[in-house]
C-alpha cells in the first residue's frame, strides 16, 4: 500500500515534508528558462526547472505535491509537462501526490480516478487530492481503485484557507460542525483500507492555519493521514503542525511550495537549486523542534 510506502520514506529521511512544485513560469529564473525553452516554451522550462529540483532535493524531501491546476492553464504542452514531472518524480523515488481536489458522480468520478489512481493511469499517482462534498457517490470510485492498485487519496476535511470556514464551520443540529461530519465520514471510507503502520490509504487534507481543529481532529481520526497545507508562505509556524502528529512524529506530512520553490528569490539568487536545498534543509530542521519522534 502506498500509504506504508509513505510512511516509510518520511522515516528513512527523518523529514515529513511534500515538494509542493506550484510551478508557474515566472518562477523560473530568467537566464535558465531562456536557455531551456526552445520549442516547447513556457512549459519545456518549467519541466527543465522540475526536474533540477527534484534532483537537489531528493535526499533530503521524500514526498512531491504536484498541483495540476498550474500544468492545466499552459495547455497540451502543460499536461505533458505534468505528465513528464511524475515520471521523473517516480523514477526518483518520490511519493507522487497529484493535487487537483477531483469530484464528481457516477462515471465522471470514474473517470477522474481511472486518470489518477487506475490500472494504466496516463498520471499515475500515489495519492490524489479529492473533494468530497458529493457524499459516498462521490467519492465510492476513488476508493474502489485504491483498493485494487494499493494507492490512496486526500480527502478535504478543513482547508487551509480563510473562507474555508464558510461552509465547512457550520454548526449541525446536533452541534458539531461540518468538516466534523466529513472527517467522520472520511474515517469510515478508511477503515477497509489500513496499512500495517496503522493508517488508512484514505487520508484527511487538514490546513495547518487552524491548530486547534488540526489537533481535535487527530485525537478523532486516529488512523487517517494528514496532508497538512499552509506552512511557510500561507503563514502557519511549525508549532501550528504538533498537533497534527501522533505521538511518534507520524501521521502526518507537511505541504511546502512556493517557500521552497521560490527561495531562490528570497536569496536574491538566480542558483535555485541550492536555494531551495538550503531552504528544505531549514524546514525540517523547524519540523524537528516540534516532533522529537522523528529527530535522529
């Protein structure tokens, strides 16, 4: 099961961190998407300015996010450019998380999983970001190929932006909010589907802004992954994050992009592979202040 996978690769680098690669083209440094653009353009850049970030990191970071909204909006040239990144991410080592909140009914659903999460998939991931809000309907197919192909998805419980609360705190007549009834239900979807290290190939998107709920929610969802968004550019300190954790440093994994993808700005230097070395390198080292069950 992908989800042991996980968990493993975050204890053997002792660093429970995903590469966000949020990437867009003005990210890139001038000089190298000059020199790597060619006839594929904005997109040959992006996947050249990937794949160099994959490879400085890939002894230190063990999981990569790829959010495909960014591959969408350059067209064909961005989906292959998306589809080449996971190849690479794979042929790495990563953990390939595909976020694109997917959600629909019936045979659309299907079809969104089968692109994922099925036998054959054209972007094979480990995990996939799902919008759960249509109910069981909507969410039974994602679930129905994690059972068969041993990957698993990331259920949006309580996001980590500020109008999330909108809808998601609402409170029901029976008191709790609705992100508490969707955890629930996200716990019971799980509950087929637990690896040998004690968690559920169904795991929970819970954003590390809200600390509070970050930890109600693991003391309720005791065998539910989080892929906690937020850190770093979106303001949550690592001692938001504690919370989210079990008592051995696991349970979670730690979402960063633009912090790690763009240091090379902060730096005020064109060299952003070493930027973002440097920059990973002191996120887990912050991480390591808060969970002592992963320091060496």
């Amino acid at each position: 099961m992908r989800i042991d996978r996980l968990i493993e690769a975050i204890r053997e680098l002792r660093n429970p961190t995903a590469l966000g690669l949020d990437t867009r083209i003005e990210y890139v440094p001038e000089p190298f998407a000059r020199a790597h653009a060619g006839e594929g353009g904005g997109a040959a850049a992006v996947l050249a300015f990937n794949r160099e970030l994959l490879r400085a990191l890939r002894d230190i970071i063990p999981c990569v996010k790829i959010q495909a909204a960014y591959y969408e909006m350059m067209g064909a040239g961005g989906m292959a450019c998306l589809g080449d990144t996971m190849e690479e991410a794979r042929r790495l080592g990563y953990v390939v998380i595909a976020d694109a909140k997917r959600g629909d009914i019936g045979p659309t659903a299907e079809a969104y999983s089968s692109a994922y999460l099925g036998s054959g998939a054209p972007y094979a991931s480990d995990f996939l970001t799902v919008n759960p809000y249509f109910g069981t309907d909507g969410v039974s197919p994602f679930i129905s190929d994690c059972g068969r192909t041993g990957r698993g998805i990331f259920a949006l419980v309580k996001t980590s932006n500020k109008s999330g609360g909108e809808f998601q705190d609402i409170l029901c007549a029976d008191g709790r909010t609705v992100y508490e009834h969707v955890a629930e239900r996200v716990s019971e979807w799980g509950s087929g589907l637990i690896g040998h290290n004690g968690y559920s190939s169904v795991g929970a998107v819970v954003g590390a802004t809200y600390p509070e709920q970050g930890a109600e929610l693991r003391k309720k969802m005791p065998h539910t992954f989080f892929l906690l968004p937020g850190y770093g550019a979106q303001g949550a300190p690592a001692s938001h994050l504690a919370g989210c954790f079990d008592g051995d440093g696991s349970g979670a994994i730690v979402a960063a992009s633009r912090s790690i993808i763009r240091a090379h700005r902060t730096a005020g230097t064109d060299d952003f592979a070493s930027a973002a070395r440097e920059e990973a390198i002191r996120m887990r080292a912050d991480l390591m202040r808060v969970l002592p069950g992963l320091a060496p």
